[in-house]
C-alpha cells in the first residue's frame, strides 16, 4: 500500500493492471511484470506465484517510453 500511496495509484489501477495487462513480462528469480498504460505512464505491477496465488511484490508508476513494450505480449495471465 505504500508504493501505491506514493505513486497517488488507486487499487482499481493496480487491479485493472494484473487483471487486463496490455502486457506480461518475465522477471527476475521466477517473478511477473504486468503492464497498463495510463496516459504518458505505466502502472507496473511485480508478482509472483505463492504456490497458485499470485502475489503483489511491488508496483510502481514510470513513464511508458522506458518500459512499455508495445503490448499483446504475455509472458503470464493470472486467469489463464
């Protein structure tokens, strides 16, 4: 919760992110990265897997230039 203070993020935003990301990629030491736009940026949500239950590692909020790689890509979906 406090990253998402930080980066003034509702919960909808962080949600709407693991839920319908425009993209997944893979990360570090068996870790997600789900990835929605929202304007110039990009919410980014870090998870990973407790046994089947994905947990939220981090979330934070840059600019989409830096991270965003054009979507349709999907390392991972959490309802799959």
């Amino acid at each position: 919760m406090g990253r998402m203070r930080r980066w003034n993020l509702r919960d909808r935003q962080v949600l709407r992110a693991l839920l319908f990301p425009e993209e997944v990629l893979r990360g570090h030491r068996n870790r997600f990265i789900a990835h929605r736009r929202a304007g110039r940026h990009v919410v980014r949500v870090v998870y990973e897997y407790e046994d089947r239950t994905p947990i939220v590692v981090t979330v934070y909020y840059p600019f989409a230039e830096r991270y965003f790689k054009g979507g349709g890509l999907y390392e991972d979906q959490i309802f799959s």
